[in-house]
C-alpha cells in the first residue's frame, strides 16, 4: 500500500510538472503581450490625432454649401410676379447677354414700335379719307416717283442700322476660348445631364430633375430644379463643350444668354463668361423624346475661392495642384462651333 502510494504521489507530481512545463509559454507569451499592449495602446491616440486632423483639413479644403437662389434673377417670372417682366427676356448675366439685351431695347424695340405706329396711322388714314362715302371717285394715280425712292431707302436704311450690332452679336457668339478657359463638358443623355471637369481630375457629376415638391420645399422653381448642380466658377472664361449620347440634345440657359446644340459623335464649344456668381436655371431646347420638358440645367456660378473648395470635395483638384495636372488630359481647342 505504501508503495502503490508513493507512486500515486510521484504520478501526481510527474503530472503537475507537465502541466506547468505545457503552460510556461503561454503564459509567458500573455506576458509579453500584455507588456507590448501599453505601448500599442499608447500609439492609438497619435494615429486617432492623424486621422482627426486629416479630416478637419478635407472639411475645410472642402467647404461647399449649395448656394439658394434669388428670386428672380436667372430664373423665368410668373405673371403674377410681375405682368411686364414675365413678357420679356430675363435680366442677363454674361457679356454677350447684356449686348443682346442692349440691342432689343435700344434698336429692335424702337424700330418695331415706329414702324408699326407708321403702319397703323396709314390705314387709318386710308379708312377715314378714302372710304366710298368721303370719296367717291376713285383716284386713278399710277405710280409716284417720290413715294418710290422713299419706301425704298428708308427700308435699307433700317436693315443697315439692324444688320450692323446683328453681326457684330453673331460674331461674339463665335469668339474663341482662351487657352486658359476653365473647361466643362456637358454630356446629353435621355433624359439628363452629364458634366465633365477635364482640368480638375476628371470630376464627373450627374444631374437629375428634382420632384417639383422637393423642389419648391428648397425654394427653386419647380421642373427646373435638380438634384446635382453644373458649378462653375464666376468672372472666369468657361470653355462649354457639347455632345450628345444618344439623340440631339441642346444645352440652353436664357438668363447667360448661351444655347448651344449637343450631337452624338460631335463636340461643340462655345465660350461663356458669368458676370457674378448667381443660380442660373435652363433646359433642354431640342425636342428629344418622351421626357424631353424633365430635363433642366441649373448653373451655378461660385466665386473662384469657393469653386475651388468645391472641386476639393468632389475629390478632384485645381490645376497646378499636381493631382490634376496628372489626371486631366491636354484640352483640345475645337473648331466646329455650333449655335442654334
């Protein structure tokens, strides 16, 4: 028995010395961990800190909050607004706008006005003097020399003073971009707008008709309204160039006074310059389908400080930044310039 006893005991302890021999390097290797665990722990701030201020740096590089329109400008004027505005064009807001508009008014307008009062006053002369009753004997005249050379010069005379700012407005509609001209191309689909940035990294941004309800609940205009804007930068040379991705498209804003076609296989250009920064609204003006009359274009035109923070927060970058220039192909200048 006392020997059976004392290997039991020597059993137990062969055992116990085992165990402790397995588990040495485990409990070993828990220590070395728990000695490391305070210093990874201890970095975790530093990387936590890096990170913070990565993101408040993107925030503030980035800052961009959609600007709300101002009633009235750049956007069409209800009847009940204003009778008299809403007959005529909208207030314009880029160069060749303001001529436009200068030309109606200080030319056409008055021409139209003379020319129909001359008219009317004619015929009511001719009604009054030379009806059967106040004349009865019909005149037998033939022709009148000086009536002749009058109707027509004075005609050739209006048709000049028409013509001259007529060709000069068409001739400016066909100016050349800059080679420094911010360039955007706008892409026509059925039945949105694309919008390209080729000198800011390739941004693209894709722009959809809003719901009119969410639209008037943001205070835009609605069915003019959309949920991603064309932004670009105000007072600087814009390069616009237009195609098309599947039928004819036609990018038109009234308000810049810019309309110009977008044909699949084709890429139109046209220099725009907005005059200040502002939401400017348009459409598609080329009859393309179904949904044609839901396919809005909504400009808007930034201050360039801001513009830029814009294009930091679509993750693109401004030329000169290094990461544009990389991403952003050489622009071509176009010769094919088409405005309907």
């Amino acid at each position: 028995m006392g020997q059976m006893h004392t290997r039991m005991k020597l059993a137990t302890l062969a055992a116990l010395a085992a165990g402790m021999a397995l588990f040495a390097p485990v409990g070993a290797g828990a220590q070395d961990a728990a000695v490391d665990a305070p210093a990874v722990q201890a970095a975790a701030p530093d990387a936590g800190m890096i990170e913070s201020v990565t993101d408040a740096s993107t925030v503030a590089a980035g800052d961009y909050t959609p600007m709300a329109p101002t009633k009235g400008k750049g956007m069409p004027t209800s009847y009940q607004d204003d009778p008299i505005k809403s007959l005529t064009f909208q207030d314009q807001y880029s160069d060749n706008g303001d001529y436009a508009l200068w030309m109606h008014d200080a030319i056409l307008m008055p021409v139209i006005t003379i020319i129909s009062l001359l008219v009317l006053g004619l015929l009511l002369v001719v009604v009054v003097r030379f009806n059967r009753k106040a004349n009865p004997v019909a005149s037998k005249t033939t022709h009148n020399t000086m009536i002749e050379v009058v109707w027509t010069i004075v005609p050739v005379i209006i048709l000049v003073v028409i013509a001259v700012p007529s060709i000069t407005l068409l001739a400016r509609q066909y100016e050349t971009p800059p080679a420094d001209a911010v360039t955007i191309k706008a892409t026509g689909y059925q039945w949105y707008w694309g919008f390209t940035y080729p000198d800011h990294g390739e941004i693209e941004v894709i722009s959809n008709m809003l719901p009119k309800e969410e639209a008037l609940k943001r205070g835009e205009p609605g069915l003019l309204a959309v949920d991603n804007r064309m932004v670009v930068p105000a007072g600087v040379p814009l390069r616009i160039q237009t195609t098309a991705s599947d039928v004819i498209h036609a990018f038109a804003v009234p308000s810049l006074w810019f309309k110009m076609d977008a044909v699949p296989g084709r890429l139109n250009e046209k220099l725009l310059t907005i005059k200040e920064p502002g939401v400017y609204y348009g459409q598609c003006s080329e009859l393309c389908g179904s949904r044609h009359a839901y396919m809005p274009i909504v400009v808007e035109a930034l201050p360039p400080e801001q513009f830029a923070a814009w294009v930091k927060a679509q993750g693109g970058a401004m030329p000169g930044d290094g990461a544009a220039d990389d991403a952003a192909p050489v622009a071509e200048q176009v010769a094919a310039l088409t405005v309907r």
